[in-house]
C-alpha cells in the first residue's frame, strides 16, 4: 500500500513545492505532502511533461526518417548482398511507405524519450513510495535500463544478422522448379540469333551524359541497370527457381521490431530472478540446485527462438541466458550474512 498523501500543517503552498524540486540534486519525496487534488495536477503536470519529449523526439526522427528505416534494413541489404539477391523491400499497398516511416518514426521516438519519460513518472511516483521502496528502483532501474539497450543491440549486431543470412540461404538453395522448365545448359551451342552482350560493371559507373542512354549489369546487386534521360532504372533478376525471394517492407519492420522487443524483456532475466527470490517464491539455494532444468529450457528456447545452425543457437541465445540467470543468482546473494550464502551454496 502506498502512504496516503493527506494535508499537513508543514505543506507549504505550490510553490514551495516547485522550489523544492528545482535543486540541483532533485526532489526530496519526503520533504512534503500532497492533498488527492494536488496529486492529480502533479500528474498531469508529468504526462503533458512526458508528452513533450516525445513529441520532440518524433518530429527530430520523422524528419531524418530516411536513416531511421536505413538503419532497420542495413542487416537485411547486407545479408542481400551476401547471397547475390536484389537489395530491395516491396510495398503492395499506396500508403505502406508512408505508414512505416510513421511507425518506426514513432517507435525510434519512444526509445529515444524512454530515459526522459522513465524520468517525469518516477517524479511522480516517489512521493508516494517508502525509503526502502525508493532505494530499490534507484538501485536496480540502471541495471535494468543497461539490459534492455544491450539485448536491443546484441540483436541488431548478431541475431539478426544471423537469422537473415540463414533464411535467405535456405530460400536460395531451395531448389524446387516446376516441372515442364527447361534446364539451362551454359555450354550448348544456340542457332538463334547472336545474343546481345551487356557489360558488367559494379555499382554506377563514372562518365554519364545527360541525353544518352547506358545499359549494364551490377553483380553485386544483380540487378540490370539503365539509365536513360537523366533518370536511373533497374530490372532486379532472381533465381530460376520456384520461389522468388522478394519482401514486404512492412512485414520485415515487423520481424525486426518483435525481435527487439522479445530480446530486451528477454535480457530482464537477472531483475525477475531476483524479485523471485526477495518476494520469497524461490530462494538461492532453489535456483542453483536447479540449473540443469533451467539450463535444458535455455537451450530448448535457444534452438527454438534463434532459426539456423547448432552455433547461432548456441552463441547466439543461449550462452547469454546462462550467464544472464547467473547474474540473477549473484544479485540475489548481495547484501545476505556469509552464513545464509555459504548455506546456499551447499
């Protein structure tokens, strides 16, 4: 239960409390108290406060929203490029562009005003806390907020990288074809008509005149590149197979956005270990004594989460989980007497 906020002789007027919370170390919760009425204007004062930042935060990324998506599919040209595939995303829908650069625009905001909103609603919330309570959430939000931006960045550097050169690779040699289609032979000889050769070259070359017209072949985005009239046009090639590897820029965003948000919360395992163990459900000796259990359910989800080879799976989720679950284990162990630790042990 919180402490009911009542008004007291000592409560000075509003302003008082404002001059208060203008020091340069914060607020002292405990220096006042606030009338329900007093509460909600404070609360209202946080979120039109919250709102704000992010407000700011999203037109600063709406504006730059080209690097914004960039930076969601640089993994994903990447892996393109790796597999010879065209570096393109497809929108089957008028307005898919423009709702995906407003959906990532808003969500980049969100992460970016995280600290600052994080901010205004503990303002609000510690006046209503114990000591004890407070020391807990001042102790412990660093960590957390450390967890969630380095499973956000653990993804983006290495699991989806991963996860996107499996796929892509798997598509590529999936070698179905339909029935009645000629097999291509390089080798035998053709008594059509002289086929026309086009150069290759890699990306734009140099020396482009307005008013002519060129025509070559990128391989490394094999793509079939012409320009003509000042203006820049290509025909991407895929395989001869049955399935054509082409995405929708929407559903990628999507995999890309689940995938950041299931490992951030994944990486609060330390911080849920512990609340387990000081809200009394399980204590240390309980966890350690089962890690073969935990650690088989590490791999299962591991094999299961990360799509690809025995490495990725292992490298990618599971060692970091282990170590993870360890780290909640030795949180949960500060601040006990060496003799409850030493029994735990055992």
């Amino acid at each position: 239960m919180l402490p009911m906020a009542t008004a007291a002789p000592e409560r000075g007027s509003k302003l008082d409390y404002e001059s208060k919370e203008s020091k340069s170390n914060g607020f002292d919760p405990d220096s006042y108290r606030m009338t329900v009425g007093e509460h909600l204007e404070e609360l209202r004062t946080r979120m039109i406060r919250a709102m704000l930042g992010f407000l700011v935060a999203l037109v600063a990324c709406f504006v730059f929203y080209e690097r914004v998506v960039w930076f969601f599919c640089k993994p994903l040209v990447n892996a393109y490029y790796k597999h010879q595939l065209n570096p393109q995303l497809i929108v089957d829908e008028v307005g898919e562009g423009f709702m995906v650069a407003i959906k990532i625009s808003m969500i980049v905001a969100a992460a970016v005003a995280g600290p600052w909103i994080l901010y205004q609603l503990w303002q609000f919330v510690a006046a209503g806390l114990y000591p004890h309570e407070r020391k807990y959430v001042t102790r412990y939000m660093p960590l957390s907020l450390t967890l969630l931006v380095g499973g956000m960045v653990f993804v983006y550097l290495l699991v989806l990288p991963w996860t996107l050169d499996f796929f892509l690779g798997w598509n590529k040699t999936f070698q179905l074809r339909v029935p009645d289609q000629v097999a291509f032979d390089a080798g035998k000889p053709t008594t059509q008509a002289t086929a026309v050769q086009i150069p290759v070259i890699e990306g734009t070359p140099s020396g482009l005149e307005k008013g002519r017209s060129f025509l070559w072949v990128d391989p490394k985005s094999q793509r079939l590149m012409f320009f003509h009239e000042n203006t820049l046009r290509i025909i991407p090639f895929n395989a001869d197979t049955l399935i054509g590897q082409e995405y929708k820029l929407s559903h990628y965003m999507d995999l890309v956005v689940m995938m950041l948000i299931t490992f951030a919360l994944a990486f609060q395992l330390p911080l849920v270990v512990l609340a387990l163990e000081r809200i009394g459900i399980v204590d240390v000796a309980s966890l350690r004594s089962g890690r073969r259990y935990v650690y088989f359910a590490m791999v299962v989800a591991a094999a299961v989460i990360t799509p690809g080879d025995v490495i990725t799976a292992t490298i990618a989720l599971m060692f970091p989980l282990i170590g993870l679950y360890e780290l909640g284990i030795w949180l949960a162990t500060l601040g006990k007497p060496k003799e409850a630790a030493g029994a735990s042990k055992s």
